[in-house]
C-alpha cells in the first residue's frame, strides 16, 4: 500500500486503493509518489506511463494538475484526474489532448449476503487466479469468447478491471455473472470493498450490481 507524498487532507483513499490495485492488475510499476500524487510505468506503446492526481471532486487544485501535465512527460504518457473535465481541462499544459468522456471512479462495499449466479444456459465459466488477480471467462456454447473480467484484492480494498462483454452477447446478464463472481473471488481473498474506473457503459452495469459513482474522471494522453 502506498503512502501519500502530499498534503494527505487532499488525497482521497479510494483514489490509492484505485492505484494500489490497478497496478497489479496490469502488472505495471509501484507507484511513485509526487507532491500530487502518483507516477506509474505500464510500458506500453500506446500506454508508456500515467500520472494519477490523488485528490477528487473539488479538492482538485489547478496548481497541482498544471505541475502533474508539466512533469515528466512523453508520447502516450497519460493523465487521470477524478474531476469534472469542465474544471480539469483548461489547466492541462500544452500538448495534452483530452479522451473519452462520461467516465467516473467507482466504489461498492462487497455484501457478503449477494448470491452468485451460475452462467446463463449454453455459456461456461472458468476462473483462475495468476500475479495477484482472479480472472473471470465466460465462452458460449462453440467455445467462443462471451465476456470477461478480472479484480487485483489488495488486503481490504480490491480493483475490478477490463470488464467486457463481447458484443453479440451483450444484455443477456453476463456482465453480471462476470462482477457478481468477480466479487465473490474478492471476498474470499480477504477484501471488504472494490474501487474502479469505468466507461458510461460500465457504469450502467455497476450500478446493476450496488457500486456508486465517487468522482467523475478526465482522461488525457500527451500527444506532443
Ligand atoms: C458494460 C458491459 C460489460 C455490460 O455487459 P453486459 O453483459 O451487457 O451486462 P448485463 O447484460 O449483465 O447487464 C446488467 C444490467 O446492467 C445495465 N446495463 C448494462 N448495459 C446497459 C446498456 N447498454 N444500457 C442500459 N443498461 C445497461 C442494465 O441494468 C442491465 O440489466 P437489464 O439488461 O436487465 O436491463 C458491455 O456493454 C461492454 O462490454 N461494453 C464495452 C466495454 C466497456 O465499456 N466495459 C466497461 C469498462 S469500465
């Protein structure tokens, strides 16, 4: 678990529990701590490094995104700030350009009392558990790739990841199978509540299954 390098009253926990986990599920660098929060190395082409500010909502600072967007910085590093983009954007230094829009962190407590269903008619489910992180594989009757997920639970707190149904089977319930297990796996592994960052679409189905929105999220990548 990390600790802040900042003023810890302006770091929101759900913010490091994010962090802490999302670094496992994507076997991407211990996060280092800045005077705004946290720089980690993913090492990907289209995703070299991100820099994740560790206040939410109004404790966002101007002062601190303009020293995050003017720190280190390359090709396809990123940006996530949990802020309105409205407030969030005009305070990016140049070469930054903002991505997605109606993405939000997420927070649920993991109920022990929910009940896990078994995969609709004609689909399985095979998990397992590799690094740190449970993996969830729904296929349909041919074998075929149906839906997808995975969560990190690190000690109290776990990160639900790369949820995805694919699209011909979308609305058939298999998200839910996916983030009921998903939870499930948490529980068993010590975790009391999960922590993510969705698109709109997720959202719909978070909120399905007991998660509530904590901030919305600006995204951005350095273009040069
Ligand atoms: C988000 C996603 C995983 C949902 O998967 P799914 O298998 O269709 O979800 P489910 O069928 O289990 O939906 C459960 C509930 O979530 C809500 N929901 C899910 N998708 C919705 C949509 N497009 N519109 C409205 N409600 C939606 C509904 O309440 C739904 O219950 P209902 O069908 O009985 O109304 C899928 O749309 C997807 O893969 N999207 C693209 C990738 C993505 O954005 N992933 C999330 C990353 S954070």
């Amino acid at each position: 678990m990390v600790s802040a390098g900042f003023e810890s009253a302006r770091e929101d926990v759900n913010v490091r529990e994010w962090v802490d986990g999302w670094v496992v599920s994507r076997g991407a660098s211990a996060p280092l701590l800045e005077p705004w929060g946290y720089t980690i190395h993913v090492g990907q082409i289209p995703h070299v490094a991100r820099h994740v500010l560790a206040a939410t909502n109004d404790a966002v600072l101007e002062a601190d995104v303009r020293k995050a967007t003017e720190s280190a910085r390359g090709l396809n590093w990123h940006l996530k700030v949990f802020a309105d983009p409205e407030r969030v954007l005009p305070w990016l230094a140049p070469g930054w350009e903002p991505y997605g829009s109606g993405d939000y962190l997420m927070v649920t407590e993991l109920d022990a009392s929910e009940t896990v269903p078994g995969p609709p008619p004609g689909y399985r489910l095979h998990t397992w558990d590799r690094g740190g992180v449970t993996r969830v594989l729904l296929t349909d009757s041919d074998g075929s790739f149906a839906a997808r997920g995975q969560i990190a639970p690190v000690g109290a707190s776990a990160v639900v990841d790369q949820i995805e149904t694919a699209e011909e089977h979308r609305r058939r319930g298999l998200g839910k199978v996916v983030m009921r297990t998903l939870h499930a796996a948490a529980r068993a592994q010590g975790s009391t509540r999960a922590v993510l960052a969705c698109t709109p679409e997720g959202r719909l189905l978070y909120e399905a299954v007991g998660w509530r929105t904590v901030a919305p999220l600006t995204n951005a990548k350095f273009v040069g």
